[in-house]
C-alpha cells in the first residue's frame, strides 16, 4: 500500500485533547491499521538539531517544551513563509504505510490545504473543543504570544470541519470516540 486510505486531521486548542484522543483511537484501531502523524515531529528535530537542544526533552509534555514553544512557533514560522507545506510533507514522508493516518496536531489553514492537495479525498478534518476551564484543569495556562497567534487561533474561523467533538468528560470521549470509528469505517 503506497498511501493511507483515509487521513483523519486534528484540530483543537491546547489541551483539548488532541494526544489523548488520537492515542485512544490507536489503541481501538490498532497498530497494524493505524499510525499516528505529529507535523511538530518534524518541526522539534529539525528546532533541537539547529539550537542544539535536546530532543526528548523537548518532544515529551513538560516544563522544558513550554519554554521553547514560543521561540520553535516563531523560528517555524519563517520557514513556512517560504514553503507553507514543508512540514506536513516532513511529516508524512517518515510515516508508516498504513491505512489508517491520524495526524494529530493540525493548526493552520495551510496544513489542511496542503493535505487536500495531496490526499484529495482520503482527507477527514476533525475539530476538538473542550471548554476552557477544563483546559485548565489540564495545565492549561494562557500564553501571550502562543495563544493568541496563528499557531492556535488560525483555524478558529474555519468551518468545513467533517466531525465536531467535545471532550470535557468521559462520557464526552466514548462518544467522541465513537464517531470517529464511524468516520473511518464509512
Ligand atoms: N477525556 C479525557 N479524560 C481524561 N484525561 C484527558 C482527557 N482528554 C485529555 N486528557 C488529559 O489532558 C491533558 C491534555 O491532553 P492532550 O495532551 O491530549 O491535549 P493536546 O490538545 O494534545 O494539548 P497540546 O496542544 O498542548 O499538545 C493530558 O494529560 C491528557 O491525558
């Protein structure tokens, strides 16, 4: 198999959810059928590889990726001024044929653009939300500069979403979960 059958993209702010849910819809797929994409895979090793960071560090979910957040959205940036696909492309040239791709960190319209464009109709486009006080809850803590730029507010005004889920509860999940299983299977 040269490409996935279908390509599930992710979207939603931070800590809504987006890892937990993609990881979750791993488990109920399975590794043989599904693979998870991150477009800042790319992003973080070609960052550490530039600055001379260190790599795990800065993919695992701590204190250390916080603080380089800002300066790898900006440095980012300037790259996808020239190429606006650059990393998607990075991203899904490293990852395993399966059928079944969930990319789960989707930001800009550019990125959706760039999926479209190549995968035309295996695309499926999924909105998380979860309400801001349960973000909090999360780790949530609103930065200036990271929350209130492109990287999280660019597809606040889209609207082709195929699949719009909350994820405030449990209940919210299993549902969520749900119909994202229906989404691939249809
Ligand atoms: N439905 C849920 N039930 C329990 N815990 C959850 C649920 N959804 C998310 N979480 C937890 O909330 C935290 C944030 O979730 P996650 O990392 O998936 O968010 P994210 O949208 O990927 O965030 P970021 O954009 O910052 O990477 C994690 O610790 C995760 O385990």
């Amino acid at each position: 198999m040269d490409t996935p059958r279908i390509i599930i993209l992710i979207s939603g702010k931070r800590k809504s959810g987006k890892d937990f849910i993609s990881e979750t819809l791993l488990k109920i797929l399975g590794d043989d059928k599904c693979a998870i994409i991150r477009i800042s895979e790319p992003i973080k090793t070609f960052y550490a590889k530039e600055k001379n960071l260190n790599l795990v560090e800065l993919m695992s979910d701590n204190v250390y990726k916080e603080h380089y957040r800002l300066e790898m959205i900006n440095w980012s940036d300037e790259i996808r001024t020239q190429d606006p696909g650059y990393f998607c492309k990075a991203a899904c040239g490293k990852a395993p044929r399966k059928p079944v791709w969930i990319v789960s960190d989707i930001r800009r319209k550019t990125d959706i653009k760039w999926f479209r464009n190549t995968y035309q109709k295996k695309i499926r486009i999924v909105r998380i939300s979860a309400d801001t006080e349960v973000r909090q809850n999360r780790g949530f803590v609103f930065t200036k500069g990271v929350d209130d730029v492109a990287s999280e507010c660019d597809l606040d005004d889209f609207n082709e979403w195929d699949l719009n889920i909350k994820n405030n509860s449990n209940e919210d999940l299993d549902l969520a979960v749900k119909k994202l299983v229906e989404l691939i299977e249809n």
